[in-house]
DNA sequence: ATAATAGTGTCTCTGAGACAATATACT
DNA sequence: AGTATATTGTCTCAGAGACACTATTAT
C-alpha cells in the first residue's frame, strides 16, 4: 500500500535517529509526546508523492572503420538508449533507467540500471540534475534523477533487457543552431531591466556502425538502421537581470526521443563539455592503455573543436604515465601507450 | 487518495504529449491500444513512492560592528536556519524547505519557500543535489532537492513561519579537521588496487549577533544565544580505483542540526568554494553599491584565505564597473563604489 | 599628525598558444 | 620510397603572484 511501510522498516529508521548524538529524544512537544512515541506513532500522510526514476546518461567513445589504412579511426561521442517496448512513447528511443526502490539510494538503483544494462559495475559515475517539471510524463507525477556515467565501450557486453527491447550506441552531436539577445529597458528608457539570450541547438543522435561482434546477435537490419536518426531541437533561454538569472530548456522539436530525454542529455553534453576542461573526465572513457593522440581525439569529439598537440599533452601530462608498450601495426610510427595516473590524484 | 489524479490534469498531460511531435500517437502496442487509449486507461501501480522535498541552503554575507571606527566590520558567511517547533528533531535547528506539490518543480517549491522565509523573489538560485539515502528521515521515505540561493541579507525581513519557530542567520565555518589516506594493495602486493582518502570536516553554526532592526522583534534571549553553537563532524570518503573514484559523506557527529542537513549545507559550502573561483557567483551576495574591498573580503570568507588585492582587481574588473559615487565618513580615505556589470556577462 | 584603508605601478615567473623540426614503422 | 603519424623543441605573449609606493580622509 502507498505509504506503507513495515514494521521492520520503522525499527531501523528509529535505530538511525537514535545513533546520531542529540538532544531530541528526551523533550516532548506540545502533545507531550518525546520523539520516539512521536516516531511509533507515526503515519505518513495520504497526500499525493510523486514517483521518482533514475535516468542514465552513458557515454563512451566509439570509433568508425577507416578505409585508408594508414589514417586513423574517426571517433565519436556516443550515448546508449534503449528503444521501448511498451507505452508511451512506444518504438522511441529511450535512456536507460528505472523507478527508485524504498530500500535503495538514486545511486544505488543507477548502479544496478547500468549493470542490467552493461554488465559494468566500477565505473565513473555522477549526479546530473533532477528534473522535476510535473509534467514530464504522460502518465503520471514522475521525477527523474539524473546521472551520468563514462564507460569504455570495449569492455560492455550489450545485454537486450526484460522487455526484449533493442539496444543501441548512439553517435551525439549537439550544436548551437541560432542565437538571439533580447533587451527589455526600464520605463523611463535609461536603463536596462532585463536581457533575455535565446539560443537553440540541435541533438541529432544516429546509431554507430556496428563493429562490436557481442552487437552482432541482435540482428539489427542494416538498411533501416541508416535512416534512423534521432533529433531534438532545444531552446535554452537564460535570462538575467540585476538580480538574478535562470536557465530554462524548452523541447521545440523531438523526433524519436521518449520524454524529456533529449534535454537529459543536452544537459549531460554541456556538463561533460565543461569538466573535461578542468579534471580528467575523459580518461574514464578510455581503456587501460591508450596513446596521447587517442586520448587528445576523445578530449577533441567532447568539446567539438581540434586542440594543439603540444599544448594538450603538456596539459594532460599530469593525469597519466608512460607504459613501456608501444602500438603496432599502425602504418605509420608506433606510439607510446600511457595509462591513467589514478593513484597520485586525490 | 495517492496516485490518484483529478480529470483535468489527465487532459493536460495528453496534449503536452500530442503537442510533441512524434510517431507515437497512431502506434498500437501489443494489447492493441493506441497511446491515447493506453493513457486514457493507465492506473498508477501502488507501490511505494517516496516523498520528495525542497531544502535551501540560503547564504549571505554578514558583518559584526567594529569597536575601532577606522578599522573595516568582519565579514562573515552566514546560512539562514529555522528553528523546528515539531517532531522529529524538535528544537534542533533545520534549512528552510517544503514538500514538492504535484503542480509545480522543485524550483518553484524552493522560490515559494523562499518567498515564505525572505520575502524576497528574484534571487540567484541553483540546484545542488538531490540527496536519496532511504533512512534520512526517520519518519518514512522523504528525498530532499537541494537548492542553494544567495542575497543580500539587507534586503530581507526575516519573518517566523507560521509554527512559530526561530529564523536566525548563522555564521557558518567549515574546515578540514584531519585526512589520513589508505593503500589497499593486490593480491601479488605489487601494485595498488585501491586508495581511500578519509577527510574530517569540521561544520560549525554560530548565531550571529543581531544587528539589523528586523530581528529585534525576535526577542532572542542573548545570554542563551551566546552557548547556542551548532557543530556537526563529517567524515568525507573518497574511494579510488583504477576504474571509478566515488565520494561519501558521513555524519560521525551532529549536535542542533536537524537530519542530514550538516551534509547539505557542507555540500553547499564547498559548490560556493569551487564556483567562486571561476565565476561572479560572489556578486550576488553584494548589494546594488559596493567598493572592492568588500567584494574582496566576500570572496576572502568564502574562500578561507586572504587575496592579493591588486590580484583580485584585475580578476574582477570585468565583472564589475565603476559608479561615481564614493563611501563617506570610514575614518580613512573614501573608496569609489561599484556595480555589478551584469548586462555583458552573457 | 596619524591611523587605516584606497588605489596604482611594475617586476617576475609560469603556462598556454602557435609553429617548426625531427623520428619512425608499415605498405 | 613514401606516407601518415609520433615526439620534442622553442618563441612569444598574456596573466597571476608578489611587493612597493602614493593618495586621502576622519579623528
């Protein structure tokens, strides 16, 4: 029954209170009643709660075959969805994610979503933002708590879940189509009340090529796959005036995409796009050993821009290693492959 | 009833669901519906949900009188926090916050709370983190949204909720106690497998001295105010592998905080720490004049460290432009004042 | 006059950006 | 041999850190 719970439940909850050191439990309030009779006495009451999901955006990086074979393999952003199954937004793309259980954190449920999912459990992983419009989905009153996570595609295992849905990596390009700035002036025009800049992108979402032989099984026609993209036109509006300043995303266009997801994961792009300038993200997207220029076209694919060679490696010098492994085969000069240097940076 | 829905609001969900366009709609699933006559006939599933509230973690500068006229007023970070007249945690000290309406965001919730505690309205606002441990709250199952908001407490007319409880500005300090770090190594002994880094952290809430009118009609009882010093000790975890790295927080001590809000407001304290160094964050606990010297000692309480002030001027100066107006009657050289140059900062 | 802060000048050092030059395996 | 990438070197310029110096008011 909603707001139900066991008794077993109620046991721990007080244990917990308990445990932490305070002054509570003696006084009694104005019912005369101390914490703990207060706490037994309990019931939650029988308004409306909301049901909260976890959504999981998984990025990796993928690479596509090159003909010459002395080039290297273009990369690229990719981001996992599942297509659903069921209503609504039947045949749409979906991110992987669940209903939170009483007896687990977000974390927690994220975690075992992405191991259903991959089969990875140890990877990198963080809370985004928890989208709360009560409108999101159709159904009913539904929050989603948002995470991120960065995996190496090579290690994952795709694993088609219980509702026998595809899934599938999708190539992410998310980009600034237009922008415009609006000035709203004071009444007597001297001044300036309110600027509002508008600006809209584009997430188009098509699915990689599939090189991956665990991908093979599922069989996925070739021919329909190629038309299948995925895209959303976002606005985001920020405005500002002396006071204050918000940020609001708006869903103009939304071809293929279940829900809110495409703002999930423009939300996710701009926030990977701005921690991989300033911590060593990226090297969760790489596998144990990996060369400089790998690692550079990851950082590359990210922010959308090429970097100078000398100045990145300078840069990430830092954040990795030398092994004494070289590639090979390559066509050109072997590399150096390098490895994280996870244990100095804490 | 919970999970029930009134008529209406099933109407608006379905045309924000057509509104978008997508295939959907015409698609029939495996029972043979379309999406129109699925949500027409969809029934919540009554299993638990969880509550979910907002908490603020409200910052302002605040400054204690001076006794030597020439010298300037200290400066203090300071959370607003009101006093709990009700089970559980009764007489412990909590941020302001509400449950989450099923008609509005978690954002709206937090600026209606706002509203409530403040009066004010248009204030920089931010989602911090939404916190999901299932035993938080020793009644039932309760998340909290977390939302970080700063002012200046000048505009503010502090005003006691309608259970009549305290609302007090507290300075707050919050600095590292100890670290010890632990090597975990593999089986064969030769390389790490694991690092954890354990930090202490020391919160601590002292009531600030109350200076500004508005209060006065408080009646706090100074002789008590004086021994009324919060303190809580975190115990920050940060788990390191060569796959993932994760951060835990745990209260070891909690003296006169409600609940798990000593991590909130930690939580809130190092985004503040982070955030200032590379944004104008700190403006917008300023009021509309200022000279530099009290930006810089805004940024000086946030940070825990004094600046260079040629330094600082440089960073800032593009942030901020000059009035022509200068401080009067300081006992020393009257300084220009500045405002926010907020109309080029987008 | 003096205490205390306001405001500016400048020297140094580091780090990023930009371009150049050399090295090397694979077909 | 030729190609495509690997790797290192260095020049310049901008910005941060550090210290010093001058200016100005109320008591």
């Amino acid at each position: 029954m909603q707001g139900r719970e066991d008794n077993q439940d109620r046991e721990e909850r007080k244990k917990e209170g308990i445990n932490q050191k305070r002054k509570t439990p003696k006084l009694r309030d104005k019912q005369g009643l101390t914490e703990e009779e207060f706490l037994a006495a309990y019931q939650p009451g029988d308004y409306v709660r909301p049901s909260v999901a976890t959504d999981m955006v998984i990025f990796t990086i993928t690479e596509q075959e090159e003909k010459n074979y002395r080039k290297l393999s273009e990369k690229n952003l990719s981001v996992l969805l599942i297509e659903r199954g069921i209503h609504p937004y039947l045949n749409c793309w979906a991110l992987p994610g669940g209903f939170i259980c009483p007896n687990e954190t977000a974390e927690q449920a994220a975690r075992r979503e992405l191991q259903e999912e991959t089969g990875l459990s140890h990877v990198y992983m963080e809370q985004l933002y928890t989208f709360t419009d009560p409108k999101r989905d159709p159904r009913t009153w539904v929050m989603s708590c948002s995470y991120m996570a960065l995996i190496d595609c090579r290690k994952v295992r795709l694993q088609a879940g219980d509702d026998a849905a595809n899934v599938q990596w999708f190539h992410a390009s998310y980009r600034l189509l237009n922008e415009r700035k609006e000035y709203h002036h004071t009444e007597d025009g001297r001044g300036i009340k309110e600027i509002i800049l508008i600006q809209e992108y584009e997430l188009l979402l098509s699915p990689d090529k599939i090189e991956h032989p665990a991908l093979d099984s599922l069989m996925l026609d070739t021919t329909k796959q190629d038309k299948l993209i995925l895209r959303a036109i976002l606005q985001k509006t920020i405005t500002k005036t002396e006071e204050m300043e918000s940020v609001e995303y708006q869903l103009l266009e939304n071809y293929g995409l279940a829900f809110d997801h495409a703002k999930i994961i423009a939300y996710a792009i701009e926030r990977l796009r701005r921690k991989v300038e300033y911590t060593g993200l990226a090297l969760h997207l790489m596998p144990t050993e990996f060369t400089l220029t790998q690692l550079q076209q990851a950082y590359e694919v990210i922010l959308g821009k090429t970097l100078l060679k000398p100045a990145f490696r300078r840069k990430i010098s830092e954040l990795v290693e030398e092994t004494e492994h070289y590639t090979e085969k390559e066509g050109h000069r072997p590399s150096r492959l390098f490895r994280r240097k996870w244990e100095k940076q804490i």
